[in-house]
C-alpha cells in the first residue's frame, strides 16, 4: 500500500510503541500501515461517521489485519480508555475541532506517551492545548502535497524547557530553528498574502486604517523577521 506525503510525514513521526489510537481513521490505512511496519503491535481505528469506519474495516480486511486492528463508531475519544492507546494520532481536522477533542479526551492523552498531531488550520490552538494538557512539542514537519503545506509535530510528557512565545504558537519553534525549506516556503506564501491584504486595506482607507490592518502589519513584521533570521 502507499500512503500519500501527508500522511507519510505522521507515519514516519509515530515512534515504537505497543498501540495506536487513530481518531478520525478515514479509510484506515495509517492504522494498517503501522500495524505492518511493525511501528505498533496493534491499534484501534476510530471515526465519528459509520461511512469513514465502514472503509477502514474493508482496507484492514484486505491486508488481513482483523486481528491486530478494530475499529469504533466513536466521536473523538469518546469511546477510548485511558491506558488502551499509547500512541494517538489525530490528522486531517481543523485545530478548532483537534483542540477540542484533545480537552475533551484528556484523560487518555494523560495515559498516552506520545501524541502526532497534523491540523488543517488554527494550528496555534493545538499547540496551546499540548502545552495545556502537560506534553511538550518534541519534533515538527512539513510537506507539500498537490500544492497545498502541511504541518505535523509529535508531542511528549512533559514541559518545554523555555516556553513558546505568540510567534512560536502560531508559527511553531522547531521548523524555523532548522529553517526547514519546505516551511519556510510556506511563510513566504503567508507573508505575500499578508502584504497583499494590507496594501488593499491602505488604498481602500488610507486615512484611517483600523484595528485589522494594524493587526496584519504586526504579522507581516513578524513574519520578515521569521524569514530574516
């Protein structure tokens, strides 16, 4: 089977562990992949929606994994124990909904040893509620897939030595310290759509600018100084 890049990044950033809460499986196919890597002896395939679950039962059917992997009808972590999973993947959600299903499943993101989170948007939210919930961010990586960016980081118990500034949460801390290219690419493409917006602010009310556009020249700043570095 192949995985496609996006979810290759957070299979490869799943360490050795003994099992696998996969929340919001889809097809199923991160829950198979890691079961036949040898990355988790078992796991336990998770979606809110009968359709998504459905497909996952067939994909684990089709490489024969019945044994090692189940699947659950379950919203969020609803339906986990804690101390069932010790490794929880949650990929492809907005970071409204990730942050929310991270509080709300607290108890067994507390018993877990790792979580590898990749959100679609709001991605300093999820960071907040990592920090909130007693993990820190251990590793970050990003690619690019049919020209979209994204970002996945694992996360482990404990605090971070030196706490995140607003830049960090919003921007993350250890891509930028790396300069990691494909992230960096992807600030650039943030910073000219900042600019763009600010330059059509200024010709539309140039006398008074107002609270947003003052808001996206603090970001535009911060961002320069994030690719100046």
């Amino acid at each position: 089977m192949r995985l496609s890049d996006r979810m290759h990044m957070v299979a490869d950033m799943v360490s050795k562990g003994e099992a696998l809460a996969d929340i919001g499986c889809d097809h199923g196919y991160l829950s198979v992949w890691l079961v036949r890597e040898g990355t988790v002896n078992r796991a336990i395939a998770m979606d809110v929606r009968e359709g998504p679950l459905a497909r996952a039962a067939e994909s684990i059917r089709f490489f024969h994994q019945q044994e090692r992997i189940e699947t659950r009808l379950s919203d969020g972590m609803d339906e986990l124990k804690p101390g069932e999973a010790d490794r929880i993947v949650i990929a492809g959600m907005g970071g409204i909904l990730m942050s929310d299903i991270l509080r709300r499943g607290r108890e067994c993101v507390k018993a877990a040893e790792q979580l590898v989170l990749q959100p679609q948007s709001d991605i300093h939210l999820v960071r907040e509620a990592v920090h909130g919930l007693g993990f820190k961010i251990t590793d970050e990586r990003a690619c690019r897939e049919g020209g979209k960016y994204y970002i996945a980081f694992a996360c482990g118990k404990g605090a971070e030595e030196i706490p995140y500034t607003g830049a960090e949460y919003r921007y993350g801390r250890i891509l930028v310290a790396r300069r990691d290219e494909t992230w960096l690419s992807f600030l650039r493409q943030e910073l000219g759509k900042k600019e763009k917006m600010l330059e059509r602010i200024r010709i539309k009310d140039p006398e008074c600018i107002g609270k947003r556009a003052s808001e996206i020249a603090a970001e535009t700043a911060e961002l320069r100084e994030i690719l100046n570095q």
